[in-house]
C-alpha cells in the first residue's frame, strides 16, 4: 500500500502518526555537545501554553493526532501537565523524548501518566554518555529513570545520536536497549546544527560512516525483530529510487492531497511560536506561522502561497540523491532542511 509519510514511524495506533513536534523550552538541565538547539541550563524562554491550547484543535481537526514534545529537557517546562492533560483530551497520543535525568520527582512521576512512550537519550557506555552531556554522573542519573520506568511499567525506548565516536558502540548499545526493555530504538546521525558546529566540527557522517551504520542498524534490526523496534534515520539510495513516495510527498497518489498533514506529517513548534514544516531547522522564511497570532484559515494559505515551492524542494532534492551515484545512503531530512536554505524565493534552487 502506498504510503505519504516521509519517515518510517513507531506505530502505537493503526492510523499513520502525523504528528506536533513541540519544542516548548530550550532550557535543558544538561549543554550536550550535539544539542541540534543549543538547549542550556541558562535559557529561560518557554512557550505560550494558552497559545497552544488555542492551536492544538485546529491541527487536530486537520489531521493532526500525535504530539512529540522534546526540547530543551521537556521535563523543566512549567506547564508541561497542562499541556499533556489537555492534548490527551483532544485525542492526541503523547510522546516525549527526555533525557531521563528528573524522572523521579514526585511531579514528574505524575506527569507520566499522562505520556504514552517516553524516548530516553543515550549516547553510549557510561564514559562516552558523560562527555557528549558534559557532565559526570548523567549515565547513572538516566539510568535510575529508566528503573523508574520499568517499575511503572511505562513505555518507553531510547534514542541515539550517532557520531564517529559512537558508532562502533551499537552493537552495544542494541543488547543496552533490549536488556532494559526498550520498545524502540531510534538511531540518528550526528546533524550539524546547533551546538555541534562549535563542538564537533570534525565529527560530520561521510559515506563511509554513513555504510557502517546502515549494516549495522539493519544487523540490529533483524536481531530484535520479535522484541524492538529498530529505526534508522538513513536511507539508501535504491530503496528511495524504487519507493519515492517514501520520502517526497509530491509524487503518486500524495502529489493530490489537499490537507497539509498528508504533506507534511511532522510539523514543528519552536519556543518562540514559530510553526515550521518538516523538521527543526526548516528555513524561517518558509514557516507555516506562528501559533501566538494564527487564523483558522492558516493551513489553506500556506498551502496556496508556498506549496509550489516546497514541491520544487522536494523534487530537486529527490532528483539530487538519484543522479549522485557516489553516495549510497541519504539522510533525507537533513538535505531537506539544507535545500530549504538554498531557496531562492521565485521557486529555483541555488545546486
């Protein structure tokens, strides 16, 4: 059956997830060295929660149905249970992506009632898991949250940002996820966006690197079948030529949606208000808006005024990984984000 959505998904309920990536905060109790937002214990901004609530509705009746809260450490978001309470009462199913250190305050164990599958960051053994968080004694706090949800019985898996330095640890980071339990193992390459351009300059995926993980996420995927969910964020380049619509929304029986949510199934709420589509670090001047002054008729707009352009996005950087036969695996949402920088605003794109 032909699919729209551009990512594989964790699926907890029978219809697709088209999902809310909220990003309510950027404080963090934690300066990881590969934070993509360069969260920091200092940042104090934090979103709207009346702004939200107006919002979550309208996305809601537009196909809407899953909220994906990361951060910033959600966990130090002030209204972080209003805001669960009320999603789950529209239907939304809830996910949060933590780094589990603040799980065992009374406060937030309540608040995972409320939560249908928490993903836990780790960044591998206890030594390396240190230094990416920059701090001492992380693997061990995390671990300890990870007890605590096993006791609850709560859901939850574990999410890896995978680095030159990492790499060679997934295998151990598979028997890791699967010892404790974990539903879900998402892997993703190291992307270089906030605080990793500082830190780690010289820790970018090559091709090379790029091989690797493939083999042995598909090696991990195949051990834990029965067990785990093992998620890639990679694809290779065959597999995208033979199955376009997996990654461009524009092409069969996606290219005559009308609703913005069979285009983009992942939308993204900064902590400032600002709506983008597609995923953190879309280019600013192709948001969708921002949820402090958006009209009911704000997805109709941006499906008038920008869609021709985000088409135009979408195909070139299809086109780009089909005709480059030196590269093997893509990480689709990063060239995606990349491209959307390159837009030049009559709809061509700079190569």
């Amino acid at each position: 059956m032909e699919t729209c959505a551009s990512n594989e998904r964790v699926e907890l309920r029978s219809d697709p997830f088209r999902t809310i990536q909220i990003h309510p905060t950027r404080k963090c109790n934690l300066s990881c060295l590969h934070c993509y937002s360069s969260s920091a214990p200092h940042l104090k901004g934090m979103l709207d929660i009346n702004a939200l609530k107006k919002f979550l509705p309208y996305a809601f009746a537009h196909g809407y149905n899953n909220i994906s809260i990361s951060g910033g450490e959600p966990f130090m978001y002030t209204e972080l249970a209003e805001l669960l309470i009320y999603s789950k009462s529209l239907g939304f199913q809830n996910t949060v992506a933590s780094n589990g250190m603040l799980l065992l305050s009374e406060r937030n164990k309540r608040i995972l009632n409320y939560i249908d599958l928490i993903a836990i960051s780790v960044d591998g053994p206890r030594e390396l898991h240190d230094h990416i968080r920059g701090q001492i004694g992380a693997f061990d706090k995390m671990l300890n949250g990870i007890e605590l949800l096993k006791k609850l019985e709560k859901p939850f898996g574990f999410i890896h940002t995978v680095t030159p330095q990492s790499w060679t640890s997934l295998i151990w980071l598979g028997e890791f996820a699967h010892d404790h339990g974990a539903k879900l193992l998402q892997l993703h390459p190291l992307e270089m966006y906030g605080r990793a351009l500082e830190e780690l300059t010289n820790m970018a995926i090559d091709d090379t690197l790029a091989h690797q993980t493939f083999i042995l996420a598909n090696y991990l995927r195949s051990k834990y079948a029965e067990t785990m969910v093992v998620q890639l964020d990679l694809l290779h380049r065959d597999y995208i030529e033979s199955f376009p619509q997996i990654v461009n929304t524009f092409v069969g029986k996606c290219s005559s949606r009308k609703k913005i949510s069979d285009i983009f199934d992942t939308i993204i709420i900064e902590e400032t208000g600002k709506l983008l589509p597609f995923a953190y670090g879309f280019e600013s001047s192709l948001a969708i808006g921002n949820i402090n002054n958006f009209s009911n008729s704000l997805f109709e707009e941006y499906l008038h005024e920008k869609i021709p352009v985000i088409e135009s996005l979408f195909n070139h950087t299809y086109q780009n990984i089909i005709k480059n036969k030196e590269v093997d695996i893509a990480n689709w949402n990063e060239l995606i984000v990349n491209n959307s920088k390159k837009i030049v605003f009559e709809g061509s794109l700079i190569d």
